[in-house]
C-alpha cells in the first residue's frame, strides 16, 4: 500500500510551524543574519507552542514525534530561515544519540530537563583537523575512577556552548580507530570546557555556530552512552536519521525561492509585460516546483522507512545530498529571476543561497553522501 495523505494530527503540526515561521521567524530573519546572533525569543515561543525538542520520547515527557512530523515541521522553519531552522533542529541532532544509544534511565535523565524549560541540546563530532574522516577524532577521553577526562577541540558545533547538554564523542586510543571511540554527554558548561563562537560565516548566521575546548573535563561514567567502542557507532547511526530534516529544511528553502521568484515575477515588466510571460522565466519556477515535488517524496521517503524501523541509510543519504543540491539551484535561480535586486539584501534570496550553501557540507558533506550511497550500494 502507498499513502501520501498525512493524518489530521500532521496536518496541525505543519500549520503550527507554518503560522510560526510566518509569525515569529520571517519578520526577523534578516536582522538576526545580519546581527549575526541567535534569537533566544524564538527558541522560547518554540518551546511554548511546542515546536521544540519534538523528539524526546513520551517516557522522558516529550512528544516523541517521528522522522516524517520532523520533516513536516523542518520544512516550514527553513522556509522561515534556514539558520534559525538550525537553531531548533540542531537540538534534534543532540537527543539523537541520546535516543540512539542511551539507556531508557539516562534519557529521562538527559531529556526529560529539555522539555521543562526552553533548552537545546548539541552534537559534538568534528574537529578542527578531522570532519570527513569521523573516527580520525584526537578529543581524547580517560577514564579516571568513575569519571571520563576530556581533553581536545570539537569544531563547528551548532549550538556550541549555549546548549544544556553536548553529547561529545571522543577517543580512548589514537590508535584504536572507531572501536576506542566513546559518546559523552556533557552537563551545561562544566569547569575546563569554553566555547569560542565562529564569526563571519557565510550564511545561517542566526545559528550560534563554535569552537568547543575541552581541558580536563571531568565527566560521570555514568554519562557514557552505550559501551566502550560503541561512540563512532552511535554517530554514524545518529547521522543517519538527521541527515533527513536536513533534506526536508532543503526543500523548504527551495519553496521559499519559488514564492519569492513568482511574487517578483508577476510584478516586474520587460518589454511591456510581466516576465512571467518569458519562457526563459516560467522554466526555471517550472524546474524549481519540479525540484521540490521530487525532493520532498524523497525525503518524506527516508523519513518513513526510518519510522517503520526499516534500514534508510542509503535513502537518508540520497535525500539529503538531492534536496540541498536542488535547493542550491533554485536559490540560485531564484536569484537570477531577480536579476540585481537578487544581488542584494532587499529581497530574501540572496539569503537563501548563502544559507543553503551549507546545507551541502554539515552532517556530512554530499561527497561523503556518495561514499555512502556507493558502498551501501556495491557491499
Ligand atoms: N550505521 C551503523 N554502523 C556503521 C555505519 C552506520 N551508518 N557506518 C559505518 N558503520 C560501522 C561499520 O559497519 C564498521 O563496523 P565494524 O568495524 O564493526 O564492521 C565501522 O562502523 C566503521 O565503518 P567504516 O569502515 O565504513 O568507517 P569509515 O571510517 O570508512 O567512515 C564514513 C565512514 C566516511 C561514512 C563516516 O566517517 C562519515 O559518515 N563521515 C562523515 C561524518 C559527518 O557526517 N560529519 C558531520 C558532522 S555533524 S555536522
């Protein structure tokens, strides 16, 4: 059987996050990415509709919603702003591992805080020397009595030093490849840990993006996630599930460029009509809608299979890698639609492109998509 309709339950879900995105996050999308800060106000009003930390389980409080409500949502905050969609589904990528690899005590413990009150949680993986290579990690872990010592640099985290728990993968021998490597969740902002935040980026710039320096950090052993060797697993599985709101935020971006570039053309004159008239630009709103139909089945695709409790690792990677490539070329198209006035910050999407130009390197850039889909597909 293959269904396409969304239930009554999903369908208020998208309209909360699409009133949201219009309400709380168009309106200041373009001052936040200029300021470039994070605004904490909408993290707030996320947790008070309920639009944050969607997938911390019913036994630790939350809603535990599913990969497809994720996309659903995703989608409308990214037509928002990509960067604050980050914000919130960053957070997301920080339960994950929790969820992934955690003992049913340890997520109440871990999760259940991140529903209380407005919090958000981060993913720790990459290195300022390693990002591709994930089990290459040099954060280092030693165990002393019952507590895990950190030592090392976590580079480009989202929500780096403002989240309320950062699940850190480390290594217990730097020769020892993926089978030494731990998951830690770190507490707050523990003494020994700072967090250097990375200015001038390109876009997504009201995501709070850092550096994370480890020195020292002592860490419960009870705060290991699954077993010793099991870190680099639990990543890689974690990835797996994240990768698709990642496809879904893509095809929100790739949808906002659509609106954008009809609302202009249908307004703008050449030749003594509106460029809507042109082939040349009903071709390219023809292949953007094209784009995000494909895209989104996609997407809604892997995010299905993950909540059958099917394999999607292959399906995760093709809708990521697909949904950001396109969502690429329609902001930039819908740049070109624009002509000047696309160049600059007067209109939305010169934003869009900046913003969805990462969205083709974090959780794992779209090479790293190809290794995956070929090796799944030749093994
Ligand atoms: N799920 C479960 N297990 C997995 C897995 C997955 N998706 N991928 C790999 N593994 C297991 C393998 O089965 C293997 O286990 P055994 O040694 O027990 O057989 C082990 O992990 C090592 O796998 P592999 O040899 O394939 O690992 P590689 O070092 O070659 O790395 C890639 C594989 C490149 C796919 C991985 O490093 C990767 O995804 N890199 C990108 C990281 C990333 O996305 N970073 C973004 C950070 S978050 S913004």
């Amino acid at each position: 059987m293959i269904e396409f309709s969304l239930t009554d339950e999903q369908k208020q879900l998208q309209q909360l996050a699409r009133d949201f995105a219009r309400r709380e996050i168009i309106p200041i999308a373009s001052e936040y990415d200029q300021k470039e800060e994070l605004p904490w106000q909408v993290v707030e009003k996320a947790h008070e509709v309920g639009l944050l930390n969607l997938s911390v389980p019913e036994h630790a409080g939350g809603l535990g919603l599913g990969m497809l409500d994720e996309c659903l949502i995703g989608e409308e905050l990214a037509y928002g702003c990509m960067g604050i969609y980050t914000v919130l589904m960053a957070s997301e990528l920080g339960i994950t591992p929790i969820l992934v690899g955690g003992s049913e005590e340890q997520q109440k413990r871990f999760l259940a805080p991140l529903v209380e009150k407005p919090a958000l949680a981060a993913f720790a993986l990459s290195e300022p020397n390693n990002g591709s290579d994930a089990a290459a990690m040099h954060t280092t872990a030693v165990l002393d009595g019952d507590e895990w010592v950190l030592n090392g640099t976590k580079m480009w985290i989202s929500n780096g030093g403002k989240a309320d728990i950062t699940v850190v993968f480390a290594t217990t021998d730097r020769n020892g490849g993926h089978r030494a490597t731990v998951a830690l969740v770190v507490e707050g902002m523990p003494e020994g840990m700072s967090a250097n935040k990375i200015h001038h980026k390109m876009g997504q710039r009201a995501s709070h993006t850092a550096e994370l320096v480890f020195e020292n950090v002592r860490v419960p052993r009870a705060n290991q996630l699954g077993g010793l060797g099991d870190g680099f697993k639990i990543a890689m599985k974690t990835l797996d599930k994240t990768r698709i709101p990642v496809a879904a935020g893509s095809v929100g971006i790739a949808r906002r460029a659509l609106d954008e570039s009809v609302k202009y053309a249908r307004e703008r004159e050449a030749f003594g009509k509106p460029i809507t008239s042109f082939q040349a630009i009903q071709f390219k709103l023809a292949e953007m809608l094209m784009g995000i139909e494909t895209g989104r089945l996609m997407s809604w695709k892997a995010a299905w299979l993950v909540d059958q409790g099917l394999p999607h690792a292959t399906e995760s990677s093709i809708a990521k890698a697909y949904c950001s490539e396109m969502a690429f070329d329609a902001a930039n198209e819908a740049i070109q639609v624009h002509g000047g006035y696309g160049y600059v910050g007067e209109y939305p999407v010169e934003k869009l492109l900046r913003d969805v130009k990462l969205n083709q390197i974090y959780e794992g850039t779209n090479e790293i998509q190809r290794v995956v889909i070929s090796r799944n597909l030749l093994k």
